[in-house]
C-alpha cells in the first residue's frame, strides 16, 4: 500500500493509573522515535492516561462558555423572545457542551458542574423576577419550570441510551460490539472500582 507512518503526528500513551510525567519521553519501536504524551485530542474528545472522563468534561464546559460569552448580548436582550433564545442555546451551546457525550460515565461531581453551567445560561435567557417591587434571580426549579426541557443531565441519559442501543444492535466483528463483550483478564486492585458506561448507561 506504500504507506508510512508519520513521526511527528504520532503519539504514544501509556494507560495506567501511574504517574506518566515521570516516565520515558520517548518510546522507540524499530526506526521510529514515538513522543509518550499523558493525554491527547482525537476527534474532539480528550483521552489521558488515567481514563478519566473528568478532565474532558471541563474542557467542554470552557468550549461552550466561549459560546456563551459570544452570544450573551443576544440571550439578554428584550429583543429576542424566550423562544429563540432556546433554540439557540440548544444548537449553539448544548451541542458544543455535549459533544461525545453519549460515551460520559457520569460521576455525580460532573453531573453538577455541567448543571450549575447550564443554569447559568438559563439565567441569562429567562432574566431576573420581580417579588413585591424587588428584582432578584431566578431560583432553579422555577428557571426549569420555564424552560420546560429536560435538562443537560436527561438529554445526556437520552443520548447514552441511544448509543447503548446502537451498539447492542451493532454486528459482532464491529469494534464497538468487541469493547463491549470485552472482559479485562487479571485481578482488580484493592480499592473503589472506576465509573464505567455499562454501570451507568441504564440509569435514569
């Protein structure tokens, strides 16, 4: 096929639960010099060395915060109406937000830092209330009683569901059907077992 690997875009990344700053810079197999990196973006979504969906999640949050920051003057303004505001932020910032989303073992300290975000937008498009000639924000059940949606944390279950039902239907010789029949050999160190998809994929 008269094809060759390209040194300088090639990475390698060791997956354990170790310190890799620590190790070798770089790994040498045959007549290539390979760069050992903790963590590298493929296809938009963050992978480390830990296998920790953390560190993704907050890089997402910062991605659609710069959406926000773009779009703020439009979401306050009188304006616009409520509805369009919405649409809006469904399509310019939750899908920025999102993104990969389907494939998120959610802990409950993520699920909160995604949803302090998005009622922070919610807040910009629905404005203060008046009580008794006083201005003051929204709390949160009635900025959700106003939105009317479910929220950032539902429609990720959705998706996640979506994804498990793609895969379960998914041929066996596909790669996504392997990783999912796939059983670790070895022995689990002593300790809290990691979050994984398949624990949290059906909850609710």
């Amino acid at each position: 096929m008269n094809l060759q690997i390209n040194q300088n875009k090639t990475k390698y990344i060791p997956v354990t639960k170790k310190d890799c700053a620590n190790g070798p810079t770089y790994i040498e197999i045959g007549s290539y010099k390979f760069e050992v990196v903790c963590s590298f973006t493929y296809l938009g979504s963050e992978v480390n060395c830990k296998n920790d969906i953390s560190d993704e999640i907050k890089k997402h949050v910062l991605a659609a915060n710069k959406c926000l920051h773009g779009l703020r003057k439009h979401l306050k303004s009188q304006l616009i109406p409520r509805k369009t505001k919405t649409i809006m932020n469904k399509v310019l910032i939750r899908s920025v937000l999102s993104y990969a989303s389907e494939t998120w073992p959610l802990s409950r300290s993520d699920e909160r830092l995604l949803s302090i975000f998005e009622r922070r937008i919610l807040k910009y498009i629905f404005g203060p209330v008046e009580v008794n000639g006083i201005w003051r924000k929204r709390y949160n059940h009635g900025l959700y009683k106003l939105f009317n949606e479910p929220d950032i944390i539902g429609f990720i279950k959705v998706k996640r569901l979506e994804w498990a039902g793609h895969t379960i239907r998914a041929r066996e010789n596909r790669t996504i059907k392997k990783m999912l029949n796939t059983k670790p050999e070895g022995n689990r160190k002593v300790g809290r077992p990691r979050l994984r998809w398949k624990n949290v994929c059906g909850r609710i």
